[in-house]
C-alpha cells in the first residue's frame, strides 16, 4: 500500500500462533492484519519521519487507527538516499500491533509473561547467522562516510535533540562475574562514525548493564557490548520490561516465543546476539572516560540535557545482506515506548496484588499514560464493598512493587472505569476525604524525570477515592434512554460519538423504590399523579432542604413507639 492508511481489519483480535521470530516476518504479519502503513515517497530522516509518526500519537486518533510505518526512501539533510528501509511505530504503536509481536490476543499478554518467566527456554546457538551475512570491521568503520553513517539512523526530536540517535535497540551485556547476560533498552547517540555515546540509568531500579558496568570499572576493563536493532518481537519486549538482573533474558525470551531464541557469537565481543537479527553494532564501552551525551527528548516528557554518559567504541557492525531499520516513538506519552511497557506492566502488576499478596476484591491496574510518562500515576479499581484493609494493602503494594513505578496511585470503585480521568476525579472529588483518605510518604527514588528538581528523594501519595458509603445516582440519563437516543444519533448521521464511561446514570445505593415509580410516571407523563401524593405530605416549621427522610423516618419510628 502506498501512503495511505492500511485496509480495514479487526486489529483488536490478531491471529493466534507462534511469535513471529524474525522482524521482517513480523512486519508481513502487520501488513496481512492491515497493521502496516509503507510510505515510498522520499523522507527526510533527519526532519520528517519521527514528526510525521508522531502525530498518530498526538493528533486524537484512536488508539486502535495506530499503524506501523516502513519508510523505504529514506534520505537525510544532506541529500543522502539510504538503501536501509527504517520500520517505526511497527513494535508498540499500539496494544494490537504489540499483539501480533507475541502471537496472541491483548488479554494474554500478562499471562505469557508470568509463563515465560517461571518456564524460560534456554536459547540454542548457530553458526553463519543471517545477522553476519554483511560484516564491517577496521577502516570501513572509520571513512568518512563508513560505519555507523551508513545507517538511516533518524533524529527522534528535531529542533532539540544534539545527534541521530539509536532508540529501539537490545544492549546486551554480561555480568563479568557470574557470567549472566542483560538486556536493556538503552539510547544512543551517533558520536562518530566508530563511536556511539550510551546511556544506561544508574538510577534505583535502572539499568541491568550500568550494574554490569560498575563491575568492569572495578576491574579496570572494558565492557563488551552488543547493540541490536530489530529483532523478533518476543526477543525485543524483554529489553524494556526490567526483570530480575540474574534472569537469562534470553531464555525468558524463548519462554515467550515457545521455543528457543536461535543465537550466535559476536564478530568481535565476547556475547551471544539474536542470530535473526536485522542489525548488530559491536563494541567496547569505556570504562573510566564518560563522554558529555545530550540533550534528548525523553519519555518523561521533557528533553533530558547534557550529562556525562558512557563511551562506546564500535568494534564492528553487521547486518542482513537487506535488512531493516528500527526506530521507536519515545519521548512525550503516549508513544511506542509506553505501549510497549504498557500491556505487560499492567497485568504484572494485577498478578502481584492478586497473587503474590492476596489481595481480595482488586479488579484492574490501570497505569495512566498521556504525558506522565506511565510509571507516575497509577488507578486501582475494585470491587463494591471491598474491605479498606485490603484497599490500603493494594495501595502500598502497588507503591512499592518497583522503585520507578507508583508516585501516585489512587484506588476507585468499579463503577469507575480507570482509563477515564474525568471518572477518577469525580471520585475523587465525593468519595475522598483527604484527611482520612490520602497518605504520603516520604523518601521515594526519583525516578525517570528530568534532573532541574534539588530533591534527592521523592514522596509516594496514596489515595482511597472508592465508595465507601451509599451515594445517590449518577445524574444522567438511565442507559434506556441514552441507548435509544444514540440510535437516533447515529440515523441522522451526526459526528461520530466515543462513549467514556459513565454514559448513562445509575444506581449507587442510596435510592428508595418510590423515586422509580416519580421517574417511571415522569417519563410516561403521568407526573401529575406524584405532585397530588406530596402535596398531602406537606409540613410546617421546617427549614428548606430538610432531608424528606430524615422526617418521615423519625415520623414512623414515633408512630411504632
């Protein structure tokens, strides 16, 4: 398809199956479940591709109408053309395409992984991989434009951020102790044409090969490095989910594909990489210099600036005689970023509160996504009449689970849907005392955010917004009502409508049946019949606004007396 959107599929449901284990399989795959949107007029790398992706994320399309996109005539501010298509938006643009990633639908995602964790794969290696069928090494790496300048690489904020940078890569290292590989999602900065400028956080809850580096510092030796990008999906996920840092990562990713990840030796570091591999950029990151990285944009939402990050050497790069580019939406969310993280720490999270803690009437997790950056704010939902024990123990599980996850979170009954804030506000606005309902406490990590703020610590506010008490109805029309005249709405081919809920009024506990039979007759017209009954009911010597029932019950308990 050429520079359109892609044919009109059910994407909310992809073909269930074994994971894709190659990325340019996975991209068929896009394209057969009209997931795929391939541009072939000319793009400029530089200015246009992040931008123009990036509006599917900040111009009020549906999450569902999110695409991938392969760009396959590249170019860049020097007029350069590129013989490497460039894939961005084609892991996470959305939950769906997320999906197709992993061979099955949406609402098994949070299971597979809890099954490929506890049942890993070990990975099988072989020789002659297609990521080596291309390999450059030495001077090749060094001309002028050689190396890493042969790589469409884009520039992901243009007008703030200092360099081309590598975003959706799997930075393997290993532990030079116990021999145990990691794999993180880490950016990097084109520097030269044989040198890269690597960021691994050294945050709490940061980076497996920062943990990895500091070993290598005390030994006073390079840390191999392997930098890959694009890869079976299955193999890509685990780079951003931040398992246990004495996981095989690798095997992980077998569990979740079903069977073992194909790998194979480095050219030229001492490291087992993906042997589908699209691209594999080799290296030895410096263990004493740190080189000045930045600015970036980041996924916190604001632009990181300068600091001293690592040095990486490039020993060789190798690749796929035609392979593909992969590039991620980072930076301001939502994007492919959060997605990614999104559909697997959600039900990571229900299945803690659930099952590791015991916690009783918690339905959902809910981590709020646009522009807080996922991880900040989370909702927790459950179920009418669940004990306040048991919402505070979810509330500081929840909290406490991960370093950089639950600055704020706040629970809320199941007639509230978690994704609607203006749901979550409401509640909080009549159902949260901030007296007795809020808790704060102090010395949290930071956390990913911008370095401007002097604190060295943050604080953690936990908020009991559920129903604690019988409240009148919502004040909206019955759903009868709103379902008949969406009906109508639709006949008269009015603007198309996306209900959040509440749509329609209901029942919160505090009614009495004589108020159905004021509506029934109100709606039939017979209102009349109810202005004679309270007109017999009149009463003197009280003020406006005193409560019918606080009379008349009190009336009734006197006659019983």
């Amino acid at each position: 398809m050429n520079d359109s959107s892609a044919g009109k599929r059910d994407t909310k449901a992809p073909q269930r199956g074994r994971p894709p284990l190659d990325f340019q399989e996975h991209l068929a795959r896009l394209e057969a479940n009209g997931l795929l949107v391939r541009i072939e007029r000319p793009i400029n790398k530089d200015t246009e591709i992040h931008p123009l992706v990036r509006w599917q994320f900040q111009g009020g399309l549906p999450e569902d109408e999110r695409r991938a996109f392969l760009f396959t005539n590249v170019t860049d501010a020097a007029g350069r053309r590129y013989d490497i298509p460039v894939a961005v938006g084609a892991l996470a643009s959305s939950p769906a395409i997320y999906a197709v990633g992993m061979g099955r639908r949406v609402e098994e995602i949070g299971a597979a992984w809890l099954n490929a964790i506890a049942h890993p794969i070990p990975p099988v290696a072989v020789s002659n991989p297609p990521c080596q069928e291309v390999v450059i090494t030495g001077d090749e790496l060094r001309r002028p434009e050689g190396g890493l300048k042969r790589l469409p690489v884009p520039i992901s904020t243009p007008g703030f951020d200092a360099a081309p940078y590598l975003t959706a890569t799997l930075c393997i290292t290993r532990d030079p102790d116990s021999g145990v590989a990691n794999m993180g999602t880490y950016r990097a900065a084109l520097k030269a044409t044989d040198r890269l400028g690597v960021r691994m956080s050294s945050r709490v809850g940061g980076a497996g090969g920062y943990l990895h580096w500091k070993k290598y510092r005390a030994r006073k030796e390079p840390m191999p490095c392997a930098i890959v990008i694009g890869c079976g999906p299955a193999v890509a996920f685990t780079g951003p989910q931040k398992l246990e840092i004495d996981h095989d990562e690798m095997a992980v990713a077998g569990g979740l594909a079903g069977a073992p990840i194909r790998v194979a030796k480095a050219v030229t570091v001492d490291l087992n990489v993906p042997a589908d591999a699209e691209i594999v950029i080799e290296g030895l990151i410096d263990w004493e210099l740190l080189e000045p990285e930045g600015p970036f944009g980041e996924s916190h939402g604001h632009v990181a600036l300068e600091d001293f990050n690592m040095s990486m050497q490039v020993t060789a790069i190798t690749h796929k005689r035609a392979p593909v580019f992969v590039s991620i939406v980072s930076q301001v969310t939502p994007s492919e970023s959060s997605v990614m993280k999104k559909v697997a720490y959600e039900p990571l999270f229900l299945a803690h509160l659930r099952e590791e803690l015991g916690v009783r009437g918690i339905r959902r997790v809910h981590m709020h996504e646009p522009l807080t950056n996922l991880r900040k704010v989370m909702f927790l939902q459950f179920a009418a009449a669940t004990p306040r024990t048991e919402v505070w123990r979810a509330l500081n599980g929840a909290a406490n689970l991960r370093a950089d996850c639950g600055k704020v979170v706040v629970a809320v009954s199941d007639d509230i849907d978690p994704e609607n804030v203006h749901g979550v506000l409401w509640s909080l606005a009549y159902r949260a005392n901030p007296i007795e309902d809020v808790h704060i406490s102090p010395y949290r990590s930071l956390g990913h955010g911008p370095k401007t703020d002097a604190s060295a610590t943050d604080s953690t506010m936990l908020i009991d917004a559920t129903l604690k008490h019988p409240m009148p109805p919502l004040a909206l029309p019955a759903r009868e009502f709103m379902e008949r005249a969406r009906v109508i709405w639709d006949e008269l081919g009015l603007p198309r409508l996306s209900p959040q809920p509440p749509w329609h009024g209901y029942d919160l506990g505090d009614w009495a049946a004589v108020w159905d039979d004021y509506a029934r007759r109100a709606v039939e017209g017979s209102w009349e019949t109810t202005g004679t009954e309270t007109f017999a009911r009149r009463r003197r010597g009280l003020t406006p606004e005193t409560p019918v029932r606080d009379v008349e019950d009190r009336s009734k308990d006197l006659d019983l007396d």
